[in-house]
C-alpha cells in the first residue's frame, strides 16, 4: 500500500536524508520524497500498519533533520 503525506522540508539535501531515514524504517518497503512539492509517499511492507509506522517514519526523519516536519 502506498500513501502520500504532506511534509516541511528546507532543502534537496535534507530531503535526500528524509527519504533515506524512511526507507530504513522497519514497516517500509519503499519511499520518495518530493522536495519541490513537498510531499512523501511511502510503500508500507506487507502486512504493516501505516497508523503504527509512521510514527516511527516521523521520528527516524526528526534524527537527521530537527527541523522537517510529517504531517501525518
């Protein structure tokens, strides 16, 4: 299943970062982030809860960026 959220993000490169902090989060199989539209999607594995995953998304991406923001 694939989702799009609505994210704040200053640059390319902290994106890039965003981007690569999701992909490492168990519960994601896949994920994008669209800097100049401002905007993630996220493939969930199979079987994952995106309610339960994103929260975790969200904090691995505030690790390397303190200043992005997943709406969620």
């Amino acid at each position: 299943m694939k989702k799009k959220y609505k994210i704040e993000v200053d640059c390319a490169a902290c994106g890039l970062k965003m981007e690569e902090a999701a992909k490492n989060t168990d519960g994601v199989a896949a994920a994008t982030v669209g800097f100049m539209a401002q905007k993630m999607t996220v493939e969930f594995a199979d079987g994952a809860d995106p309610a339960a995953v994103m929260p975790k998304v969200r904090e691995a991406c505030k690790k390397v960026e303190p200043d992005c923001e997943v709406f969620i």
